[in-house]
C-alpha cells in the first residue's frame, strides 16, 4: 500500500495512478495561486473575497495532507528511512519549498504585524514553485528545448506563470502592485518612475516583459499560422456529430453539393458535411469552391482510407450517413469494397445505424458482395452503378427530349422529388387506392410499399392499409392536401395505352461512352431500328461539311452528338454558327455532355433545350438516394422498358382528354390504369397541372403496349 503511494507521489511514471495524482496537485497548486493573485492584484468585493479565502483554506490543508503523506511514505526511499532520514529529507530542495508553501498560512493566523504580512504575502506566492514538483513543469521552467516542444497550452502557462512571478517581485521594489503591472504591461508606464533605483529596476522588469511578450506572440502567431495551414491541408479533425461523411470526390459531386444544399435549404435547416479525401494535394484549391453552399457546414478532411485513426478524425461512429464515391484518381469499386469492409469489420466501429450510400463500376457482382458484408448488420446501405444508372436515363432521354425534364424535375430537390408517407398519417382509414388517388392534390400518388414490396400504379381497386407506405410526388412533405370532394366518375372511355417503342431516325455521331445503340433500341420500333445510323469519322472529323450537308437533306427526326466534351462543344459552336438560319434543324441536335461549364456556354444558344447533363443527373440521383433509398427502386422501374413508365400522351392522338375537366381527367386515365402526372408547357413538367388547355403533353405513369 505505501510502496504504491509512494510510487504515486514520487515516481508517477512508475505508478498506474501516477498521472491523475499529478494532475491533482496541479490542480490544486494553480487553484491555489489563482486565489492568491485574485486577492492580492484586484479590488474584490467581499463576497466574492470570502469565496476566494475559502479556496485558500482548502488548498492548504491539501497541501498539508500532501506533505504529511509523503513524510510517511518516504521510508520507501532506504536514504529516507527513521528519523535521521526524515530530517534530511526536510532539507531536500522540493521539501523546503513544500514547507515555505504551508508556514504563511500558520503564522498569518497568529500575528497581524503589517510588516510580517508583507512577508508572509511574498512567501505565499512561492507556493507555485511547487509547481517544479511536476516533472513535466520543470522541464519546462529549466529546458528551453522541452518549452519549445511543449503544447500550446503548456507554453502558455508557464509564461503566465513568469508573467505573474515578475510582476509580483518587481512591485516589491515600487511598493506599487499596480505600479509594476503598468511597467510590465507598457513602456512608455517608465517616465512615472520616482527615483533613478525605480527607473533601473523598471528598465529590468520592462526587458523581462518585452521577452515574455514576444514569447506569447510568437506562440499565438504560430499556432494561428498552424491552425490555418491544417485546415487548408484537412489535417484538423472534425468533432462534430450527425453529419455527413463523403468520402472521395469526382466530376459529380458539386452536383450531390448543390441538391444537398437545396434539401436543407427547403428545409430551412443546416447540416454539417464531411469530405474525406485522401489525396492531400487536391485539397487546398478544392476548399474554395465550397463557400457557396449556404445550408451546408463543410469541413475536408485528408487522411489513409484504410487507416482507423482517419476514421476517428471525422468521428465516423457520429455520423449518420456515409457517401462512397468512386474517385476521380481510382475509378474502380475494389477500393470502396475495400474501404466498407474495413469500416465495417473494424473493432473500434459502433454505429450500428449508419447508412451507407456507395457508388460502383459493377453492380452485378458488387451487389452480392456487399449483401455479404451487410449481413446480420443493422446498416442500410444502397448501391449506385454509375455506368447503369447514366444509361438508363439517357436510353428514353435521346429518343425523346422530353423524358430528360422530366427527369431533371423528378431528380432536383429545386422542384418535385419523391416522398414516401405512412398511409395511417394521410388518411383515417382503409382507402380504395383509385379513391386515394383523387383525393390526394397538389401532389401526386403514384403507389405504395405494402410489406416491403413496391407496387407503383396498382389496380385501381386496391386497399391501402394502414401500416402501408404512399409512394407520393410532392414540391415539399407537406405540399399535398386531401380534397375529399373528388370522387371517381365511372366511365366506359377505352384509352390506348401508350406505345413503348417510338418510331423516330436516330443519328448517333460519335462512340463516346455515355449511351449504348442497343439499350436504345429498346425504345424503337423495328423499322426505326432498321433506319437507326451511326457515324464514325474514320479520321475524327466531324466538323466535315459533306456529314452535315447529307444529315440536313434526310429526314433524320433525332441527331445525338456522342463525343469528348472539348470537341463536342467546338462543333456545337460550328454547327450554330453555320445553320443559324435553319432553327428547325438545330432543335434536331440533342448535345450529351459532363462538364457544366461546356454546358454554360452553350446556354442562350438555339439548342439550350436539348443540353443533357448526364454528371448533373447523376450527382441529383445519388443526393435523391442519400435521403430516400427507396428512389433506387422506383427509378429501376420507370427507366426500364418493363413495367411502369413515364409516358407522354400527345395531342394529335389523345385529343379527347384535353377537354376533360380536372375530376374527370384523373378519373378516366385511372379507370384505364394510368396515372395522372401533370403536363408540359413551355417544355416545363408541371405537376398535377389543374388546367391542361394550354397544353399539348401529358404525363402519365402506366404500362406502355
């Protein structure tokens, strides 16, 4: 028991409460000495003088109970043993100061002669010399190699400790504590000195402070200078909670950044992001596009993606959501494997309910693999193949234009996105889905989620229960209303369904890498399959008159430029600049491109319209899936040829239900299995449209023929 007390006290690098024992006496010793300047440097008000001569009381008598401990457990040390070995170790160096620290506080009680006082006052102060008890301090006081490779912290406060030390003795001289506080402080304080001794002493005190001073600036300087090159290299750790991990950047995350933005925007709410990047040399000049989210709190953060320790800088057990992205430098998924399965399996991992959002070049097999590495575990988690994801929504765009805004609308969080609803919270009962579709505006019901199961347009008659999910499109969650005064009006009006495949020329110009000639063909007929053409210049030209000569001549409905985006722009340009005269033929051009500055330019320009984003879509599709995994379900079917679609009912084929009223037009398509989405006007998609005279399109979801 005494050889541990003793370790504790003596040697605490020996000793497993050694350093808690240290900071104890630290404590206290500073505690000590705060309330000892408090006292002697400020006026202070009685109640408060109390308070600090309380803290004196306290101090001592654990200063007390410390030098008695060590009187009794210093017979551990053999040259410290019995009686003559105590008295010399009253006489040891740290002794002595130990004992100096507790004599004030005894002979104070006993005389109130001023002079005496006055010594005793000077002899309290002496107690912070304890501090050299604390190996750590001493070295400090001692080395000047151990000051300069301290903490801030530490540095800090052992020139306030100096500080205070210096203007202490020094007001001895001047019989002035304020006195010596004014030299210490400012120099020009020296002319008030009285005497040729004051002005000498003064001379001394003000050196010391100009070194003390210069000292602290230097360390404040140096530490600001420190902090903001961490932060511009994303060495500062991140210690927040409930945010948002991205880990890795590429071409389509400015994109996630702005409909995340939107999101909170509409929300009227903040949150905290963190980009992880493990390439530190992208970072300083990435930070500097990322001010102009307003909603969003963005920290970067560079680190090993399969090092733990990186992990704890941006405290990943606190997040709520982890974004995987493929990066720019990799491009390949084995590395995001790599990197979940390393979060996943590591032991310091405890957030159970993270959900995971990860980004893949091979869905087929990676799917398995991650089910794998999910099992048993509470984790969500989806997968986006961007290769998968970008063709399906280009397959139906290129064919026609118009599914591109819908899209766009569909994916940005800036306009209509899809919700999923609890049903017990729309309606009061059991409800008919047909009755429930009508009754549900300013919104639009698409289907539900019955025991886990997506079921978009189900039979009119169906029952939705109460423990049901709406799968519902709304401007914001609470946009929608319930209008009980639509009811369904039975009719006997047979609708043609809508064909799937579209009989249009296509000219696809270039081979890039976005769109496939045989996903494509899913949409066609066979006789627009057959007239399909592809031109590849055997020599890379295609700004070659005699291509566009012929195409202009043809009765090509569809020209796809399929092409790096440099030279894709360049004849974007050409083409404008050539047939500016021929409008009709330029609307013909759909341009796919990635950088959204190519795009930019071309904005104003005749084809503004037929621009396809295809980064663009897919950062909103990945923002849509961070907030509502059940988006990668419903887009699966909507984009595919199978199943339920977004189709455009035109005009010149179903002109009878332009001149149906609002009740009536929702009636009639739903009795023909088919859901009323809005209309297009002004080549904009206008959700649950009230008014469809001035349109020309409507939007409907249903199976196509």
């Amino acid at each position: 028991m005494l050889k541990n007390i003793y370790n504790a006290l003596e040697k605490p690098h020996l000793s497993r409460f050694g350093y808690l024992t240290q900071k104890v006496i630290l404590f206290n010793i500073l505690l000590n000495v705060f309330s000892f300047l408090a006292t002697t440097l400020f006026n202070i008000e009685m109640k408060f003088e109390n308070i600090l001569n309380l803290i004196e009381n306290l101090t001592v008598v654990f200063f007390i109970i410390e030098l008695v401990t060590r009187y009794i457990v210093i017979g551990q040390d053999s040259q410290y043993r019995g009686l003559i070995g105590r008295i010399k170790y009253t006489f040891t160096f740290y002794t002595m100061i130990d004992i100096i620290s507790i004599i004030p506080y005894f002979i104070a009680s006993i005389s109130a002669d001023i002079i005496i006082l006055r010594v005793i006052r000077f002899f309290r102060f002496f107690r912070i010399l304890k501090l050299l008890r604390i190996k750590k301090f001493a070295k400090k006081f001692l080395s000047i190699n151990s000051f300069a490779s301290s903490t801030i912290a530490m540095q800090v406060i052992v020139l306030f400790i100096l500080s205070t030390l210096t203007i202490f003795i020094f007001s001895y001289a001047y019989h002035s504590t304020n006195t010596s506080i004014s030299i210490f402080l400012s120099p020009s304080s020296i002319i008030e000195s009285k005497t040729i001794f004051e002005t000498l002493i003064g001379i001394i005190e003000l050196l010391i402070g100009l070194v003390i001073g210069g000292a602290l600036i230097s360390i404040i300087t140096s530490t600001l200078v420190n902090i903001t090159g961490a932060i511009n290299k994303g060495y500062l750790p991140y210690k927040g909670k409930d945010h948002i991990v991205i880990i890795n950047k590429n071409s389509y995350l400015d994109f996630v950044l702005h409909e995340t933005d939107q999101y909170y925007q509409d929300k009227s709410l903040e949150q905290d992001i963190v980009i992880f990047l493990p390439h530190i040399e992208t970072i300083e000049s990435f930070k500097k596009n990322l001010k102009k989210y307003s909603s969003l709190n963005i920290a970067v953060v560079a680190g090993d993606p399969l090092n733990w320790n990186s992990y704890e800088r941006i405290n990943i057990n606190g997040a709520k959501k982890v974004l995987l992205l493929l990066s720019d430098s990799t491009a390949v998924s084995s590395l995001n494997k790599k990197i979940t399965r390393f979060i996943l399996t590591h032991n310091n991992f405890e957030n159970k309910n993270l959900e995971f959002t990860i980004e893949t070049n091979n869905n087929f097999h990676a799917k398995n693999i991650y089910e794998y590495m999910f099992h048993n575990l509470e984790n969500k988690y989806s997968i986006i193949n961007r290769k998968e994801l970008i063709g399906k929504l280009l397959n139906r765009a290129v064919v026609n234009h118009d599914y591109f805004k819908i899209f766009s609308e569909l994916l940005s969080f800036d306009g209509h996105e899809f919700y999923t609803l609890d049903a017990r919270d729309i309606f009061d009962q059991e409800i008919q889905f047909s009755t429930a579709n009508l009754q549900f505006t300013d919104g639009v019901l698409l289907g539900i989620i019955h025991n886990n199961e997506l079921l978009l347009n189900p039979s009119s008659d169906m029952m939705i229960a109460s423990h049901d999910k709406l799968v519902v499109i709304l401007e914001h969650i609470y946009s929608y209303t319930i209008d009980t005064s639509y009811s369904l009006i039975s009719t006997k009006e047979i609708i043609n369904k809508p064909d799937v495949k579209e009989t249009k020329n296509i000219c696809i110009v270039g081979d890039y890498s976005d769109i496939s000639i045989d996903d494509i063909t899913q949409f066609l007929t066979q006789e627009s399959i057959h007239n399909l053409e592809h031109i590849i210049a055997s020599d890379g030209d295609y700004m070659n008159e005699s291509i566009w000569s012929r195409l202009l001549t043809s009765d090509t409905d569809v020209i796809i430029l399929n092409l790096e985006d440099e030279y894709e722009f360049v004849l974007s340009l050409y083409l404008q600049g050539f047939y500016s005269d021929n409008k009709i033929f330029l609307s013909k051009i759909i341009n796919i491109l990635h950088d959204p500055i190519n795009a930019m330019l071309l904005l104003g320009k005749e084809q503004e319209s037929n621009i396809i984003l295809s980064e663009k879509l897919i950062g909103e599709y990945i923002a849509q899936v961070l907030f509502n995994s059940n988006i990668v379900d419903i887009f699966n079917e909507i984009t595919h040829a199978d199943g339920n679609e977004m189709y455009i009912l035109n005009f010149d084929k179903y002109s009878m239900l332009f001149n149906l009223d609002y009740n009536n037009l929702k009636s009639t398509l739903i009795n023909n299995n088919m859901i009323y989405i809005g209309v297009i006007i002004d080549d904009k998609l206008v959700f649950d449209c009230k008014d469809i005279k001035e349109s020309k399109k409507i939007v409907v979801l249903t199976e196509g023929q």
